[in-house]
C-alpha cells in the first residue's frame, strides 16, 4: 500500500472521487486515499483489490470481491473506490 502521497497532492482531498456515484455493477478497486484518513476505509489487506459494486448505503457503497476462494463484502467510502474500464 502506499504509504505517502506525492508532494504535490499531499493533504488535498479530490472532491470529484468524493462524490462520484457508482452504479450496480460496477467493477472497483479499492485504493487507500490516505488523506481521507479514517472515513470508510478498509483493512490493508485489501488494497488492490478489485470488486463489484453490489448496492448504495448511506454515501458508502457495498463492494463484493474475492478473497482466497470466499466471496466478501466491504462497506467503503467512495474516496478510497477507482472506477475500472469495462
């Protein structure tokens, strides 16, 4: 995981991955935006990792991915979700 941001982006929050809206469907990744400490983060382990949106709650959404052979689901803010190409 990274652990520090570029100098040039350090401390600022983008606000366009802050309210993106993401759909049913749709495939993430999950990265750590480490400036949107602690609001809807997951466990480390998990970065990288890619998913599949499954529904909305509140502003987080609910993403299913694999995980060793077991399906798992995470409740992730939408700072730390990158949109794949489909």
């Amino acid at each position: 995981m990274k652990q520090r941001k570029r100098v040039r982006t350090k401390g600022k929050h983008m606000l366009s991955k802050l309210f993106q809206e993401l759909k049913e469907g749709d495939k993430v990744a999950l990265y750590a935006d480490l400036s949107v400490r602690g609001k809807g983060i997951f466990p480390r382990q998990f970065h990288g990792r890619t998913g599949i949106v499954e529904a909305k709650r509140g502003r987080a959404y609910i993403v299913r991915f694999k995980n060793g052979g077991v399906y798992k689901r995470l409740i992730v803010s939408p700072a730390h979700l990158k949109k794949l190409q489909d």
